[in-house]
C-alpha cells in the first residue's frame, strides 16, 4: 500500500506512515488523506465515531479494505463486541 500511494502521490510514503490511527482522532501519520477516507468521511456524515457503531455495519465502504487490510477487520469486530 505504501508503494502504490508513493507512486500515486509521488512521495516517499513509508509502511510506518499509512497506520490508521482511527477515525475518532483528529491527528494521524497521513491526516490530509484521513480527510479524504471514504470510511472517515461516512462515519463523519453518519454522525457516529466509528463504522462499528453503524447500523449499516459492514456496509461496501470497510468491507472494500478487508480484503486488503484483514487486520482492520479484526481490530473493527473487536471493537464492535467491545460497544
């Protein structure tokens, strides 16, 4: 992922620097793209915190990421047995 958004962005983008940190924080590694998060921006527009709270959960915006972060899928039904 680091790879394909340096070449997309043409910047020198580490693994390190792409950890979401969440879309209740405010900071973050890559906070300009955090704005642009299609997860984030529905959160945002849904009025709650995180996906996991949604009714709608999982809907097509973090179902699209499992498949290529399995580990946001854990950590969000974690947090969704969690509430």
């Amino acid at each position: 992922m680091a790879r394909e958004w340096s070449q997309t962005f043409n910047a020198d983008i580490r693994p390190v620097d792409i950890n979401c940190v969440g879309c209740p924080s405010d900071t973050g590694p890559l906070f300009g793209y955090c704005a642009t998060c299609g997860i984030r921006v529905c959160a945002r527009e849904h009025g709650i915190e995180t996906c996991v709270v949604c009714a709608d959960y999982p809907c097509e915006q973090p179902t699209r990421w499992f498949s290529r972060v399995p580990e946001a899928k854990a950590t969000l039904e974690k947090m969704r047995g969690a509430s």
